[in-house]
C-alpha cells in the first residue's frame, strides 16, 4: 500500500513541521519580551537615576550576623 506509506510520512512531516515551528515562535516570542523589560528598567533607572536598583538592593545586604 504506497498511498499508507505516503500519507504516514506526510502526517509525520506535518507534526515535526509544526513542532519546529511552535519551538521558533517561542523562542522569538522570549526574545521579545526579555527586549521589553531590558527596555523597562532602562527607562526605570532613567528616571531614578541607578538609585536602589540592582545588587546590593537586598535588605540584608550589609548586615553582620
């Protein structure tokens, strides 16, 4: 049965095919949204100046146990 045979290799293209494409758009879709809060805390520390933001921020940071 040739036409078992075709159709079993095109659904199993079409599944890889889509997972590849799922797997790209997410991580294009990561990209996107780590650009946008790197473009946030730039307008963040803009605005204060780098106070309070970054290490050292911590409430224990400092302290002497």
């Amino acid at each position: 049965m040739p036409g078992l045979a075709e159709l079993a290799y095109t659904t199993g293209g079409g599944v890889v095919g889509a997972a590849l494409t799922n797997y790209f758009t997410k991580i294009q879709e990561r990209r996107q949204l780590r650009a946008e809060v790197h473009r946030q805390l730039a307008r963040v520390r803009e605005i204060s100046g780098g106070v309070g933001i970054g290490a050292g921020g911590h409430r224990s940071a400092g302290r002497r146990y």
